[in-house]
C-alpha cells in the first residue's frame, strides 16, 4: 500500500518506446537510472540521461521516447499530490519565493544530498513507511532541489480550474463510473453550470474522464506485471478491444505493444 501523498513506480524497458501525449496528471518526479528519456514539449526537445532528474509539473504534457543502454532503460518515478506540494509552499515560502525567481528547469542531474534523500525516500515509500514520515522525507527531497534553485516548476502558480478539480478527483477512482451530475453535485453547482465552465476551459467530461483512466493505465502497464485485461477492468473498460482502441489512439501503440518492450 502506497501513501496517500506519494506513490511510486519503476518504469523499465528492453526495447525503446515511443508514447506521444502522455499527461502528467500530478506533480511527478522521474529519476533516470539507466538508458536515455528523450521528450518533447511544444516542439523543443530534451535528452535525461542514468541519474538526470526530471520535474514535471501538473498538467504537463510531452511526447516520450525512452531508449535503453546495453543495461535496459529503467527509471524510478514518485508522484506528489497537490496537498503535499501546498504544505511545502506554507512551510517553506521563503525558499520557494526565491526557487520562482529562478529560470525554470526541467530536469538536472541528481548527485550529492539529493541523490541520497531520493533514495531514503523511493525506499521508504516502498516498504510503506508510515504517512506522517514519508511526508517528512519528501518535504526534504523538496529543500533540498529548492536550495539547489531547482524544482520551481512544481510550485509555478497556475490558476486550478473546475478541470483540474475533476482531475484530481477521478483520480482516486478512475475505474468508477463517473456521472457528470454526480460530480457537479459534488461541486455545490448544476450539471448545466459545471458543463458551461468545463466548455470556458476548453474541456469536456468526456476527454478528462478518458485523460485520467488511459494515463492510470499507461502508468500500471509501464511498473506492473498486472494483465492488460486487469488494467482496463480497474481504469473502468469493461471493453478489452475497447480499451486497447483508445489506448492506441491517446498514445500511438497498443497496450500488447507496450508491454512487449518490457524486460
């Protein structure tokens, strides 16, 4: 069992990967091991290589292509909910007011304390450490990029709209099956009200609900062994072909595909 605030994976391959549109649906930190992570965002392209650090903020989206070395391609990743990142902002507003004068940085190496707070913490999430000390461990990881003038990109302020909150709450079940009315009930507003501001942002139930289950899914299929048929069941397909058709579409490969990379 995984933290409320902190989860974590091992994402690993033999063979490359290509995935295109792939969203970072929380503030997600990936450590390179071995191999090379190629991405893209908005065109400009960026190479992470064994012991980069890579900072994603929420709400980031980039195409990937993870290349492995004659070892594999293997890369560590922990995601930090909006609530931790929030405590960190109230506890550390100095720091973090000084880290936002900083040019933005999307990925550094990872050496020194860093390196070691990174891994006393990727191993105490593993062995379910308890909440209270994982916090403490990840608040941390945070001082310590903070100090480096690292990590900015995680606390840039950026207005949470109704999409966002749709987000975040899909996110702790995204195999329900979720209901517009449920959820602007959930809001204090009318289905018709939630509808028209989801269509402001640019957004429809749809595509979020579609966004939060296929990137949970990539997520499983990259750092699990769990059946592709599992995986669509807990992101809510009840449809395996159905399930394998969106995947595709979302990030130009079948989920057999994906998997067939794995080690």
């Amino acid at each position: 069992m995984q933290s409320k605030q902190i989860t974590r994976g091992m994402v690993r391959a033999s063979k490359p990967q290509t995935l295109r549109q792939v969203s970072c649906l929380q503030a997600t930190l990936m450590r390179v091991r071995s191999g090379e992570k190629h991405f893209w965002i908005n065109e400009r392209a960026h190479v992470a290589r064994a012991d980069h650090l890579i900072m994603a903020p929420a709400g980031l989206t980039l195409n990937v292509h993870n290349l492995p070395d004659a070892h594999g391609y293997s890369c560590e990743v922990l995601v930090l909910d909006a609530d931790l990142l929030q405590q960190f902002r109230l506890q550390y507003a100095e720091q973090v007011l000084a880290l936002l004068a900083h040019p933005p940085q999307l990925f550094s190496p990872i050496q020194g304390t860093m390196r070691q707070l990174w891994d006393e913490l990727f191993a105490a999430v593993t062995r379910s450490e308890s909440e209270p000390l994982l916090r403490h461990r990840a608040q941390g990881l945070l001082l310590a990029l903070a100090l480096a003038g690292l990590g900015g990109v995680l606390f840039a302020d950026r207005e949470t709209g109704v999409a966002d909150r749709l987000r975040q709450t899909m996110l702790l079940q995204p195999g329900r099956d979720w209901r517009l009315a449920e959820l602007a009930h959930q809001f204090f507003m009318g289905e018709s009200t939630l509808r028209r501001k989801l269509d402001q942002e640019g957004h429809s139930f749809r595509k979020i609900l579609d966004q939060v289950r296929l990137n949970t899914a990539l997520g499983l299929l990259q750092s699990t062994q769990l059946p592709i048929g599992e995986i669509a069941r807990q992101c809510g397909y009840a449809s395996h072909s159905r399930f394998s058709q969106r995947f595709q579409k979302q990030f130009g490969i079948k989920p057999m595909q994906l998997r067939a990379t794995h080690p």
